[in-house]
C-alpha cells in the first residue's frame, strides 16, 4: 500500500524520535546503518522531508538530521503526504485517477471510500511520539 519510499521516511523518522532528546544530529550513515537502508537514497528521502519542514538538517563534520518539531506534533500522514502525495487518499483503486474525473464512479468507489477513509484517518491520528512510546515500552517488555 505504501510505497518503499514512504516507508523508509517513517522508520527514519521514527529513528530520529528515538534518538532526539540524546544526540542533537544523527549523520545519515548512522541511520542508513542502523536501519539498514540504502544511504544515497535515504539522504534524498531525509532532504525532501527538511525541505517541507519535518527535518532539521546541517551539512558538515557534526551535521545531521533532527526532528523540525516535536515528535508528538507530526503525523504519518503528514510525511507521505511529502514523500508520496496525497494520491494515496484519492486516487481511484482501479483506475490512474479519482473516480469522479470521468463522472462516475468505478464499481469499486463506494465499497473502497470508506476503507480509504479508514486508513486516511488512523495516518492522521498516528504520530511518531506515540509509535516511538510504543516501541520504547516495547523493548522493556521483551528485554524482561
């Protein structure tokens, strides 16, 4: 359903939500390594999110990424909706465009419009201070 691009966003951003109240910068081979992530393609992932504002990023010997804002205020469908659009959301199950472009609804539309729906609102409802609270509890419970 996502695509392998926006799923790379949200594991790098679920890393930097890990790791930001203890190291200010992560350097994108620290993320690509231990994510294990192509690092080329993951930089132009990780520049396009700081160019719409969810990065901070700085060039150089300490530079890196950061999180723009806490993590508790940006939601996953915030960053697919910067990597991937909003196509996801709106875009026809069966066709290459919304279903009213032709003036009728494919005969998937009503029964696919509230499933979209669905996943459209859990993405809007999900952010990456909550996933990383889950993760983190997580890692306690099975460390035990």
């Amino acid at each position: 359903m996502l695509s392998n691009t926006s799923k790379y966003a949200i594991r790098a951003m679920i890393y930097l939500a890990l790791h930001t109240p203890s190291v200010k910068k992560i350097g994108i081979k620290q993320i690509s390594g231990e994510l294990d992530l192509p690092a080329p393609f993951l930089a132009k992932i990780l520049q396009v999110l700081a160019k719409n504002k969810l990065l901070n990023s700085s060039k150089g010997p300490n530079g890196g990424f950061s999180l723009a804002k806490d993590a508790s205020k940006i939601t996953l469908y915030e960053i697919i909706r910067v990597i991937d659009g909003n196509d996801i959301f709106d875009q026809c199950l069966i066709s290459m465009r919304t279903c009213y472009e032709e003036g009728t609804p494919c005969p998937m539309h009503f029964r696919y419009e509230s499933v979209r729906n669905e996943i459209k609102k859990m993405f809007q409802e999900q952010n990456l201070g909550g996933l990383a609270e889950d993760i983190k509890s997580q890692e306690k419970i099975f460390a035990l």
